[in-house]
C-alpha cells in the first residue's frame, strides 16, 4: 500500500517488506529539517533515497509506493 497523506509526523513509523525481508522507517527531525532513519541509523531527506541505491532495497524506487 502507497502513503497517501505524506504529512507525516515526527516519530510516525512505516514498514515495507521486499523480497520477504522487512525494512522499517521512522520519521525524524535533525538540524537540517525532516529525515527518513532507517532501523541501521542512516537517515534520508525523501523517502525515495530511503527505499533507494545506497539504503534498504539497493536500487531506485518510488518511495511512497515503496
């Protein structure tokens, strides 16, 4: 299921399985603004750069749908 309302709040948590492994999100505030923290630590400016290349699923996507 895509997110429809993308006005998420701090601390709201999101969930996507990919190939049988699940992958979590939490919405954070750091200095810079709203971030994307995946469950390792890194943290993202959009959900595409969360679900993206270098994060949980190793290439691009639409995060939302993601």
């Amino acid at each position: 299921m895509s997110i429809e309302n993308r006005n998420l709040k701090i601390g709201t948590k999101l969930t996507a399985t990919y190939r049988k492994q699940d992958f979590t999100c939490k919405v954070v505030r750091s200095a810079d603004g709203l971030r994307y923290r995946l469950a390792d630590g890194q943290e993202f400016k959009s959900l595409c750069a969360a679900g993206g290349p270098s994060s949980a699923r190793g290439r691009t996507c639409n995060g939302s749908a993601f």
